[in-house]
C-alpha cells in the first residue's frame, strides 16, 4: 500500500518510462519502444488521464471556493475521482502485452494498492470519506498523476519540456509523505467502523473451514508502511540525482 504514493518517481507505466536514468529510458525507448499504433494509443491513453486528473483537480479547487472550507470536498470528486484511479489498471495490461517495459508484477502491486484504498477503504467505510485525511491523499494522488501523465505524454513524443521532468523528479520529496500520511490516517480512521460493522471479515465456524478478519488486515497494511516507506524515498532520491544530474551534464555539451 505505501507504494501506492511513490508512484512518482518509481512507476514506469503508460508512456514508456522506467526507473533507467534518462539517457537509458531513451535508449529503450529507441531499441524496444512501441509501434506506432501502440504509441498513438498511450498518447491517447496518457492526454486522457491527465485530463482526467485536471479535471479532478479543478473540482477540488471550484468546491472549495463555492464552500469556503476544505471539509468533506471529497464528495465532490468521488466518481471522477474512482474512475480515472480504476482506469490506471489499464495500466497492468499495457505491461502483461508489452507495450510498456515495465514490472508487471511491480506495476499491479502499485496500481491496486490505490485501487484497493478507494473502493475497499474510502468507498466501503463511508464514515471515513469527510475526513480530512481523504483530501490529504486525494491532493497529493492528483497532483503527482496530473505531473506524472504529462510526463509519458510529452516522452512519447519525444518533446519533453524540463520544468516537466524537473517537477516529476522534485515534487515528490513533499508529495510521498503527504501521501502516505493520508493514506495511514484514512485506514486509521476506518478501524473503529470496520471492527464495528465485521465489514468483509469471514468467521468461523462455516463449510470452507476459513477465516478472515479484515480489520486485523488493515493493521498489517499499516505496519508494512515501516519498512517500505524510507526505502522507497531513498530510492527516489537516488533516482532524482541520477536523471536530473544526466539532463544537467547533457546540456554542458549541447
């Protein structure tokens, strides 16, 4: 679940970029990139979800100044909201088929762990969904797609502005905790309701001879946050350094 938020600097999905530094992403790109219908279509897919993701955006911001507070503006972004986040899992095709060098496995575990917090967690607890933890993630999620999208966009087409790559490698040293801070205290706030309600738990004794408590669940996905989340901040550091100190050295020679 917390690399759910790292999706930043770390998921190669969607336009062809990958965790290689800039001068490697190019050079796959050249040797094994898509043809030029599978091109056209992340193109389409990638201008799609980044409109998709503005138009979250502006819905947040039109919410807030219509209401004057930023309590409960979840509600008014929930089904664009879950649409376009469900609509990243297009994103496990692209790399089961090939036309994305990325992890499948990788890329699954990332894309449902958002998933799974917006229909499993946010959707399912609805008590949870006025929190202002919601709006913390919702935030962070939407500005690292909105950057993330634009990214693959302009890579495929092989027009990428700087500021753009500057802001992908940069922006998540604020945004992945803010995420992650969100997310932990949404699964938080969800406890109380789902020990409550037995919500998707499955006790014993019944003819599968199985048991689940989702609540004990939940717990476990918070504790995986511990160890996973200064690795993957780390790593994005070191990622930062990488490509953006390969785009510096290159410009010296141009």
């Amino acid at each position: 679940m917390a690399v759910a938020a790292a999706t930043a600097a770390t998921r190669g999905n969607g336009g062809g970029g990958s965790r290689a530094g800039a001068g490697e992403a190019s050079s796959a790109r050249k040797k094994r990139g898509p043809g030029p219908l599978a091109t056209a279509y992340l193109v389409i897919y990638n201008v799609v979800m980044t409109a998709g993701w503005l138009v979250i955006a502006v819905g947040l911001v039109r919410a807030y100044l219509a209401k004057g507070s930023y309590h409960s503006l979840y509600y008014s972004i929930e089904k664009p909201l879950k649409f376009f986040q469900t609509g990243a899992l297009l994103e496990i095709l692209h790399c089961a088929i090939g036309i994305v060098p990325s992890s499948v496995v990788l890329t699954s575990f990332q894309v449902m762990s958002r998933v799974f917090l917006i229909w499993a967690v946010t959707h399912s607890v609805k008590e949870v969904q006025s929190e202002d933890s919601v709006l913390l993630f919702v935030i962070a999620w939407t500005i690292t797609e909105i950057i993330r999208y634009s990214f693959y966009t302009f890579s495929l087409l092989n027009h990428l502005p700087y500021l753009i790559k500057w802001a992908r490698y940069t922006l998540f040293i604020v945004l992945y905790p803010m995420g992650v801070a969100g997310e932990l205290l949404t699964i938080y706030a969800a406890l109380p309701f789902v020990r409550q309600a037995g919500l998707y738990s499955i006790s014993l004794p019944n003819k599968y001879n199985f048991s689940f408590d989702y609540y004990t669940f939940l717990i476990l996905i918070m504790i995986s946050y511990i160890p996973l989340f200064p690795q993957l901040y780390f790593h994005m550091i070191h990622q930062r350094r990488k490509v953006l100190s390969y785009t510096e050295e290159h410009k010296k020679f141009e």
